[in-house]
C-alpha cells in the first residue's frame, strides 16, 4: 500500500511539474505576442541597421526583449577573424541604435549563465 501510495505522489508532483512548465512557455510566447504588435520596425529593418555598425559581421542570434523598459531589438554579430562577437540593440520602436557592445568569449558565457539563472 505505502508503495502505491509514494507512486501515486511522484507521478502528482511530476504531472504539476509539466504543466508549470506549459503555463510558462504559453506566458512567454503570449509576452512575445504583445511585443511582436508593439514593435513598430520590422526584425529585418533592425538587423540592416545592427549590421551597418558592425563591417563584415554575421547576425549569430537575435531576439526581441524588454531592457530597461525599452523594448529592443537584440543582435549578437560575429566578426570574421575573431572570436569577440558584438552585441547591438535597436530601439524597435524607433529604430535607432541603443548600444553597441563588444563581448569576448568569457563576457558571453557569463550572459549566457545568468539567463539561464533568470529563467529557473
């Protein structure tokens, strides 16, 4: 019966734990939604401008994000020859270039941990 009984719990907690995961996704991909209606430049306009600032450079990754309350378009762009990739923002609203930064391999992996930390 005990066995039962701790199969019946580990099979509760683990169902929750998928649907926890669901409502996050579904809460992510609605926020995408919001952003994506309230961006007034396109992702390929944006990207024309990051790519401008950035001679020769390849868009590696791109997103749309919310920092410091400006909704922005995100691009990290490699360079050939290099292993530094930089990291351009365009207001996507404006399109206007909000920053440009130059991050070596370290800066990344340290981005990379605390994203993953923002999202567990």
């Amino acid at each position: 019966m005990k066995i039962t009984h701790f199969i019946g719990m580990t099979l509760t907690v683990a169902l929750l734990a998928g649907c926890s995961t669901e409502k996050s996704e579904h809460r992510q991909e609605a926020k995408q939604a919001k952003w994506m209606a309230e961006a007034k430049i396109s992702q390929a306009d944006a990207q024309a401008t990051a790519l401008a600032q950035v001679p020769n450079g390849s868009v590696k990754e791109s997103e749309l994000e919310k920092e410091h309350g400006k909704l922005i378009w995100s691009f990290d762009i490699a360079t050939p020859g290099s292993q530094d990739i930089t990291e351009v923002n365009v207001d996507a609203v404006t399109g206007e270039v909000v920053s440009k930064d130059k991050e070596n391999p370290a800066d990344e992996a340290k981005e990379a941990a605390g994203e993953k930390k923002d999202k567990d």
